[in-house]
C-alpha cells in the first residue's frame, strides 16, 4: 500500500472518533422556539402552574403554586407552611413576602433564588429577545439518557447560565447540566394551548436519583391581563410613612 493510500485509510479510521458537530447556536435556538410554539410561544405575557417535587428519601412531596409573569419579569410562588398560605413575589422591583396580613420585604437571598428560577424557565428563557445560546463549556454528561443530544450553554445576560441537551430532531430539551454530576432529564412533553411544556422531570447526582415531580394545571395567557399583582394591603403596609 502507497503512504497516500495509508494516510487515506488512517483519516478513514480516526473520522469515526470525531465528535459530532452540534448545530450553530443562532440556527439552534430558533429551531427551538419553532419546536416550543412559535408565535404561540412568543406571544405569551405569563404562566401558571402547580408543581409537585417529591425528594427521594422524604415521604410527602412539596407542591407549589407557580405564576411566571415573563412580560414583567416577575415571579410568584406559594406554598403552605404551618403558619398558613406564604406567598413570595420577586422581580420588577417589587419582593415582597406575605402571610395572613402580614407583609414584609423579601430577604435578599430568597429573592435572588426566586429570580433565578424564573431566568431558567423554558417559557421565559425561549420567548425572550435578550436569552443567548452558546457553545458548552466543559464536557457534557455521558450516558444513554444523554446520547446524541446537541449541547449549548443557556442564559440571560447577568445570570448563571445552565446547559441543555437538545434533540436536533425535535429541537425539544431532553437533558439538564448544572455542572460537576448534576444533571436532569425533561420528560413527558404535552401541548399546552398551542406550547410545548415537559410534564415530567428526574434530577440526578452523577447516577443517583435525587428528586423527580411533575406539572399539572398548566396555563397559559396572552393577554397581559395575568401578570404579578402585589395585594392593596401588602402595599399599605409597606408604603413609608
């Protein structure tokens, strides 16, 4: 055999070791807001739903009334304590916590992890102009759940960013990366007033299971007419004096 001939039968070899090449991001990510709703994704002003997340170890799971206003930048979360019904509201410049009557200022660390749930949501991150979607940084996890999936790095300017694992099919999110061994899985995706939503989810620790749950009374608005509202009382209490 010629060193031509070897050299051409050598790449031959190596090529079926080279990484698959993902999709450009910009191409990418209009994919996916076509594969999540397009216009009908696009022209939602907020979200609603009601989250059950069952921990692995603990016998009850947590449920939580979700209220996503993706026009106003806020976020609403209710959940019941001993104490009663608590309510927490961040973003556009007003976090509040209420309980009862009792109103009081969002403490710092509480809002910023209220905003930050709200900047990692699919409805928000795919239906806003400032999301940006990038190369991966690292390499991502290994395994069947996350085979052949297109991976980018995802986030709005000024916030920590997460990586998705893309179905370059479907151009639906399959898989979670938070970097080091924690990981998640979407599942279960069913049509919502013309949106893709995933219904399911699984996190893991490297191969261990730590949390899974699911949505249900998903709604969704275009109106405008749903966003965050702070109670008259709420805001009586804390307007100075």
């Amino acid at each position: 055999m010629t060193l031509f001939l070897r050299f051409a039968a050598a790449l031959f070899l190596l090529s079926g070791f080279v990484a698959h090449a993902a999709p450009p991001p910009t191409k990418m990510l209009a994919q996916m807001r076509a594969a999540y709703g397009g216009e009908k994704l696009m022209s939602l002003t907020s979200a609603r739903m009601t989250l059950h997340l069952q921990k692995v170890g603990e016998e009850l799971p947590h449920v939580t009334e979700l209220h996503y206003d993706l026009r106003g930048r806020s976020i609403g979360k209710s959940e019941t304590t001993e104490a009663g019904v608590e309510r927490k509201i961040a973003g556009a410049g007003r976090s509040y916590s209420f309980i009862r009557n009792q109103c009081m200022p969002l403490e710092e660390r509480d809002e910023e992890k209220l905003m930050g749930s709200l900047y990692s949501n699919f409805l928000f991150l795919l239906s806003d102009s400032q999301t940006i979607l990038a190369p991966p940084e690292g390499t991502p996890p290994s395994g069947d759940i996350y085979s052949g999936l297109a991976w980018y790095n995802i986030f709005r300017p000024g916030w920590k960013g997460f990586h998705i694992g893309v179905d370059e099919a479907t151009g639906l999110i399959r898989a979670l990366w938070y970097g080091e061994k924690s990981t998640g899985e979407e599942l279960d995706y069913q049509m919502v007033d013309g949106v893709m939503w995933p219904h399911r989810f699984k996190i893991y620790e490297g191969d261990r299971l730590l949390s899974e749950g699911y949505f249900n009374n998903v709604m969704l608005s275009r109106s405008g007419d749903d966003g965050i509202k702070v109670p008259d009382y709420c805001m009586q209490l804390l307007t100075p004096r």
